[in-house]
C-alpha cells in the first residue's frame, strides 16, 4: 500500500543547527532513500521551501483568494515528504521512525487514497 509520510519540523530549530548538525541530518536522509531505493519501497521524497515562501489559495463564492503564507499559523511545519509503498501501516511506522526529523518534529502517515475518476 502507498503512503505519504508529511514531515513536519520547526524551521527555527533546522536554522539554529549547525552546518555539521545539518549535514548529518541530511546524510541520514540519503540512507533511508538509498535503503527504501533497495527495498523496492521509494516512491519520491523532496523537502519543501520554508512556510515564508508559501501562498494559500482558496476559493469562495467563485472568487479566488490568494493569501501569503500558509494556511494556519503553528510551530511545526510542513518540510519535506515521502511516498512509499510499505507492506502496511506498522511497515509505514518503521520507515517513519527512521525519518531524521522524527527526532526534534513530527512524521504524518497518510494512506494515499486510489481515486477513481469517471471517464
């Protein structure tokens, strides 16, 4: 089954690391890919721009409202994602825990939903 693994940080904390501290969290990404890669498991898997970056869009009453930033105000953010086909949801939580970030932030699973869409 696919899931999303949504990683979810404080932007502060990553910035407030050093560029070693940095680094080693990054090498521990490269081996989690390099062994969901091995596995048959990696789907994708990319960070994201910081939430200053980021633009809502919604829609009312057939209007589009565009707003900077994202949709609500907290302390994690989303930061980065994977998409990883895991036997089930306890094979998703070992890969989850071994999501650097899991450490200081906070991993969502989310099964990904397979979407019929009428011809």
């Amino acid at each position: 089954m696919r899931y999303m693994l949504l990683i979810y940080s404080n932007h502060a904390e990553w910035e407030a690391l050093s560029e070693a501290e940095q680094a080693a969290v990054m090498r521990g990404h490269a081996e989690l890919d390099a062994d969901l890669k091995r596995a048959g498991k990696y789907e994708t898997c990319d960070a994201l721009a910081p939430t200053t970056c980021a633009t809502t869009v919604r829609v009312r009453s057939g209007k589009t409202l565009v707003a900077d930033g994202p949709f609500a105000e907290t302390r994690e953010q989303l930061g980065g994602f994977y998409v990883v086909d895991a036997r089930d949801l306890d094979d998703a939580i070992v890969i989850a825990s071994r999501i650097p970030t899991a450490r200081s932030g906070s991993i969502e699973i989310r099964p990904i939903a397979e979407i019929e869409v009428p011809s």
